[in-house]
C-alpha cells in the first residue's frame, strides 16, 4: 500500500487530496473539519469528491461530516454532494452521506426523546406541593408538579431535586419512581418520557421562582383529588400515590447500580422493590 491507502488503526490518511477520518463503529467513516484545510469552498468541493470516491472503493458505508459554526460556508458544498443533515448543536451541524445504494441507509438516527421529570413533594401534614405556571401559551394556568427537563448526564432524582428547589425553594429527597407517562408529537414533533418522582420535603418555606413561577403553595391532598383546577392526569398521578402509600407490603420502584460493560461504568437501573427488601 502507498501513502494515499488506509492505514492501521483507523485513520485514513492521504498526503494530496484526500480528506481525513477516524472509522467508526458501522463500517463509515466520521470527518471533523476542523482539522482539514483548504484554500477555497471549491477546493474544499473537489476534495469531498475525490474522498467520496476514495471511501466507495473501499466499501465504506456511512460518512459523518462535522461542520463547525465557522466553517457553515461549506455546508451548501456538501449538500451538492449529496450529504444530508443528521443533527445541530449550538456549535456545529452533523452532515452524513449513505454510500451503498443496494441496501437502505443503516445509520442511527439522532435522539428523538425528551425526557422530563416532575417532583411530587409531600410533607408530613398530607400536602403536596404545587405550582401554576407564569407562561401558559394562553391556555388556563392549572395546578400542577414542579419539573422540568433532565440535564445532559443527569439522573432522574438529581433532576427532579433541582427542578423542586429552582422553582420552589424548597428541598427535597427522592423517594421512589411513581409513575412515567410516554407521550408523541411533542415539541418540534419529537417524543417525550415524563417520570413522577416522590419526593420528601425537607423544608416547608416556599420561595418560587419570580421567572417561571405565578403561584406555588402547599395543597392538602385529599382537595388536590376533587380540585376542578387539577387536570385529570395530574389527579390520576395523586390516585397513584395515595395506592402506593397504602400498599402493604410498600412497594417502590428504586434505582439500583449495575454496571455497564458498554460504557465501563456503573448506571442505575430502576425496578419495583418492596419494603424492607435489599439489592442483590
């Protein structure tokens, strides 16, 4: 093999034309411009081309194409050679390219889920805490759980202990999975998994967030379940809980560590435990 070959390792090298990329784990290759160079779009163009023809020699099959915010002149470039885009983040757009044309394109498409995570905060009075909304896109405001969307990386009741005390002030511990509801045609036509967590206040004085919060208050439970201002969802969630509270044995779904032979580390894996009963 000469220079312009695939070398070991991976890496595609060519000391002409070619452009560079590291295989990827479905027999593509991934390109990050920002470790190329070129002296004009139109160079930039025909290097694409020779490296598109180079990858169907080889039998590659997918290619990804970062493009980075300062590079977006390119992007009009790769659509001419029929890159398409897979996603955006604030700092780059992902662009790909299906070379077999015998069989259907075989790339993982991008995450299409949100998922949200609402705190229902009990006290030792049988109250649960609950806000209305300030911005309600017009509709009524409602009494309904605090939450919010979970952070890149963050667990469940990390998620719902900030979002409580964000919108809140108040702090809380997690207690158990209540229940989660998976629902479609969400924002931007994506699907959404929002998890109930209960929590158990640790502190009762109330200071809502001026931003998002119009009213936040301690409700007793039993007027939460007949209030006409309590959507039916949110009511189904409290009937819910108050069978969860009842159970006898208690049961509750609990996170466990198990680990990740994918990842080399240990992720949490939520099942039903009941009261008293330890993890294997």
């Amino acid at each position: 093999m000469d220079s312009n070959s695939v070398q070991t390792s991976g890496l595609i090298e060519n000391a002409n034309n070619l452009l560079q990329g590291v295989a990827d784990s479905f027999g593509g290759v991934k390109v990050t411009l920002a470790a190329e160079q070129w002296s004009s779009v139109e160079d930039f163009g025909k290097r694409l081309e020779d490296s598109v023809e180079y990858w169907k020699s080889l039998c590659k099959r997918g290619i990804w194409l970062k493009i980075s915010l300062q590079e977006t002149e390119l992007i009009p470039e790769a659509v001419k050679h029929k890159f398409v885009f897979h996603h955006a983040q604030p700092s780059y757009v992902m662009m790909i390219r299906w070379l077999p044309s015998d069989e259907p394109n075989q790339l993982p498409g991008y995450s299409h889920t949100y998922i949200g995570v609402g705190g229902f905060v009990t006290n030792d009075n049988n109250q649960l805490l609950v806000i209305k909304e300030k911005y309600n896109h017009g509709k009524k405001p409602m009494w309904k759980l605090p939450g919010g969307h979970s952070d890149l990386g963050e667990e469940l009741a990390e998620t719902a202990k900030r979002e409580v005390l964000e919108e809140t002030g108040i702090k809380a511990e997690f207690v158990s999975i209540l229940s989660f509801r998976h629902q479609h045609k969400y924002r931007f036509g994506l699907s959404d998994i929002y998890f109930v967590c209960h929590m158990k206040a640790l502190t009762t004085e109330i200071t809502a967030c001026p931003q998002e919060i119009e009213e936040c208050k301690w409700m007793d439970l039993d007027e939460y379940l007949v209030n006409p201002e309590v959507s039916d969802f949110n009511q189904k969630i409290a009937r819910c809980f108050v069978q969860y509270r009842d159970g006898d044995p208690k049961p509750s779904i609990q996170p466990d560590p198990v680990w990740s032979s994918f990842q080399n580390v240990y992720q949490l894996l939520y099942s039903i435990h009941t009261e008293g009963s330890k993890p294997d």
